[in-house]
C-alpha cells in the first residue's frame, strides 16, 4: 500500500530525495559518508511523505513543500543518529547503524550537522512562523527522548506518562510534517489545526505498533531483534499492561525484566505479553487513535491527496513492519 500512495507525489518525492542528497553535501568528508549511509539505509520516509500529501491536499505540492518535506527528514535523521548512540543500537532496518559503523563520535557530530543543515533550510522559507513551530517542534523531540532515558529501568511508569515520552519522542514531528505547508500558505488556525492533529494521533499509533512489533514481529520484517526494547528498558505499552492486568508471576516477570534491562527471559516475556493482552491492548489504543487521526482530516476538500492521507491511517495500524 506505501508504494501506491507514494504514487500520488511521486515526482516531488524524488524531488525530495534530490534535494536531502544535494543537502548533504560538505568539504569533510565524514560529514558525507555519514550522512550518505544512513539516508540511503532505508526507511519509509514517512514524515516528508506526509508533508508532500499534506501540501497535495492543501491545492497542490510547490517548491516550499518540497524545502520542508527535507526539513523534517533531516529533522527525524539527526534523531535516529543520536538514537542509536544513546540507546547503544547496533542493528537498524536490518544493518549496522551508523555508530556501529563508524563510530559514535563522528555519529554524534554528524547528527549536529543535519540538525543545522534542516534550519538552515528553514530560514531559506523566509516564514518565521514556520521556524518558530520547527523550533518548538525538536525542542519537544529532545524532551521526550531524556524523558524516555530518565524513564528506562523504571516499571511504575503509567500509561499517561508513557503517551507523554512518545508524543514529544515521535508524534509531534508526524503532526510538525502535516500543519507545515499549512503554516506555509498562512492558511486559518482550524486547518492547521485540524492537519496537526491528524499528524500528532497517526504518530501515537505508529509508535504504539512500533512497540508491539517489538514482540509480535518478525526481525526479518522488522530489522530489529525481537525484544530490543526490553535490553534498553523501555516500559512500553504491552509490558505496561501485562504489569497492571497480568497475574502476580506475569507481572513480577516484567517488572524484573526492566529493571534488569535484559532479555534473559526473554521467551517467558513475549509469552506473558501474548497471553495476558498486551499485544491486543496496545493494538484497541492504536486504533483509537488512528481514528481520532481521521477526524482531524475533516476540514479538507476530497482529492487523491487526502484518499492518501486515510489510507496512511490504515497501514500505520495494520503494518508488519
């Protein structure tokens, strides 16, 4: 389904990854290699996609929307770089990341420099409205990741606290990617409004599936090992569950396996996580707000743009990897 609606902005989207490979350009040559491995290591490129669909929507993709659509890739990419190091990752979509490749200093630094790259892009829009959200935007996203840092080993996080780390962590650059070309054209409050919301709730589904995947999904699909969450401690949502809902063993099970952040039991883990709902909790929430997600499109005028855009609703809550 990804491919069929990529289709509906096919030429901007190459356009896109035209523009992310004219952006990385630089005279140190580590700053490229970097760069270079881990924008063409895969991935869905969810975010410009959704900025794409969102200007499509909006009247019609235009130059802007294609400046920002590489914004928020950047944005996302410096994320995943300083990710990795801090999460000690070494395996991403199915390949050594790049600390494990070359390092995590140069990682790091890298990182800096697509973070850079992207507001310089920005202040090229000349839309100061723009660039204030983006700078809220990656503010939240630094937030939630030391919040999830502070928050790993910990079993008595709740379910609000952990919607609060993923909604800075991951949803507010989906919602950033939608109310964009809105904020772009300076179209009302509502629309962007309504854009960012849709955004923001996809992005919670998304995450929510991304941790049920850790358990449920098959590593050859995923390109992570099952359980990676787990070695890093995150309380997610299924182990969430199974500690409020599961029986005494269940949920001594877990909490033990977070505080140890290992995988030692990890079998027994997935197992618990299966038989006590987490799986099928964390996928009811997902729907839930996969449909709230819908309801911020309401605004919008029919078009192949927003068929698209209902249709990344769907496959964030029925993907597999």
């Amino acid at each position: 389904m990804i491919d069929s609606i990529r289709a509906s902005v096919a030429e901007p989207f190459d356009q896109v990854n035209d523009l992310i490979v004219k952006q990385l350009s630089s005279d140190v040559s580590m700053v490229e290699s970097i760069g270079h491995y881990i924008v063409a290591s895969g991935g869905k490129r969810l975010r410009p996609l959704l900025a794409l669909l969102s200007g499509a929507a909006l009247g019609g993709v235009d130059e802007r929307d294609i400046t920002f659509a590489a914004v928020v890739e950047f944005i996302h990419t410096a994320t995943l770089l300083h990710d990795d190091v801090v999460d000690i990752s070494t395996l991403r979509r199915g390949l050594p990341t790049a600390n494990e490749k070359f390092s995590n200093a140069p990682s790091v630094l890298v990182g800096d420099f697509i973070y850079t790259r992207a507001f310089q892009l920005m202040v090229s829009l000349g839309h100061l409205g723009l660039l204030s959200h983006m700078a809220d935007t990656t503010n939240a996203i630094a937030e939630g990741e030391v919040l999830q840092l502070v928050r790993a080993g910990d079993p008595n996080i709740t379910e609000k606290q952990y919607l609060d780390v993923i909604e800075r962590k991951t949803a507010v650059l989906f919602g950033a990617a939608c109310r964009g070309p809105a904020l772009l054209r300076d179209l009302p409050e509502s629309l962007q409004n309504g854009l960012y919301r849709y955004g923001v709730k996809l992005g919670v589904a998304f995450q929510m599936i991304d941790d049920v995947l850790d358990y449920a999904g098959d590593p050859e699909q995923t390109g992570k090992q099952v359980g990676a969450d787990l070695i890093e401690g995150k309380p997610t949502l299924p182990l969430i569950y199974v500690m409020r809902h599961g029986s005494a063993s269940e949920q001594q099970l877990v909490t033990d396996a977070i505080v140890e952040k290992s995988d030692r039991h990890l079998d027994a883990v997935v197992a618990a996580v299966k038989s006590a709902g987490g799986i099928d909790y964390a996928k009811t929430c997902a729907v839930r707000y996969q449909q709230a997600a819908l309801e911020g499109l309401n605004g919008l005028e029919p078009s192949p743009a927003l068929t698209a855009l209902q249709q990344l609703a769907e496959l964030a809550v029925s993907r597999e990897h």
